[in-house]
C-alpha cells in the first residue's frame, strides 16, 4: 500500500490551510500530493505497526501455558519450531514493512531530485528543496528510525514474560 501510494502519485483534494499548517499552498499540486501521500502513508503505517504486537503476545500465552507453574508440561520440539517460526515470520514481516517504506521513500526522493534539476527558477528549486527536506526528515510510523520501530517491543514481550516465569517459579520453590 505504502508503496503504491508514493509510487503512483495519488492526486489529494484540497485542504485547508488553517486546518492543516503542513500544507503550504504556495507549493504546486504535484508537490503538495508528495507531501499529503507521505503524511497518510505515516499514518497508515502507524497504525499497521501496532499489528505486531499480537503474534508476540500469543508467543507469551503459548510459552506461559506450558510452564511448570500451571501445569508439568514439556515444551517439545514441534513446538519450539512452531514459536521459532512464528516469530521469526512476524519480524521478517517487520522488517519487511519497513523496507517497502524506505524504498518508497528513496524513489519519491529520486522524483524529487530529477524535479529539482530539471526546475527553472529559484522559488521553484526553493520549494523543491523544502519539500526533499521534509521526505529527508518525516519520522512517522514505519518511516521513524529502527530503534523506535514496535517489533523491538514487541520482542520483549515474550522475552520479559519467559524470564518473568522463570523468576515465579523460582520464588515458588
């Protein structure tokens, strides 16, 4: 989705300046729709990225559900693949995510750059440049840097609950 949408340049109605700071009215309607596209992408990505909390957390029941502490069950194989696997899926999704944004963005980038080169003019490079910075700087949903993406907290989660577990049962001895 990401990626269509910074792809194919999607035209945006009109909005409201006053409403909406971000949108400088003096920029031209190709500029604007990079600016509004980026912005719902952001959004739109932020909103997905809390997604991933939820295989995490079946992890956590999963790994809980076989303690000692409820019940002496072992933890097989088959399942430990079955975790393995299911985590393994869920940050390769993650990162996949985030690598489809990236990409999008370095192409919308590229667009920026050949419009920027072939513009005549200096209010015209001026806007040009305003808006690279903004692609450059925006920091929202699966744009914002690796340390604050959510699958690194959402790693913790079975993590912390294992070892939280563990800690039970060894008080419970």
């Amino acid at each position: 989705m990401v990626d269509w949408v910074l792809q194919n340049g999607v035209e945006w109605p009109s909005r409201d300046t006053v409403r909406e700071p971000w949108f400088h009215s003096s920029l031209n309607i190709s500029l604007t729709n990079i600016q509004q596209s980026l912005r719902f992408c952001g959004q739109l990505t932020e909103v997905v990225g809390t997604l991933i909390y939820y295989p995490f957390i079946i992890v956590l029941v999963m790994i809980v559900s076989r303690s000692s502490f409820f019940d002496d069950w072992d933890l097989p194989i088959s399942l430990l693949l079955v975790i393995g696997s299911n985590i393994g899926l869920a940050i390769f999704s993650a990162l996949h995510f985030r690598q489809t944004a990236e990409n999008a963005r370095g192409r919308v980038l590229n667009e920026l750059s050949f419009m920027l080169s072939t513009s005549s003019g200096s209010t015209r490079k001026a806007q040009v440049q305003k808006v690279i910075s903004e692609v450059q700087n925006f920091r929202k949903g699966a744009f914002s840097p690796f340390a604050e993406q959510p699958i690194l907290k959402a790693f913790a989660i079975p993590s912390g609950g294992y070892f939280l577990m563990i800690f039970i049962e060894y008080l419970g001895r």
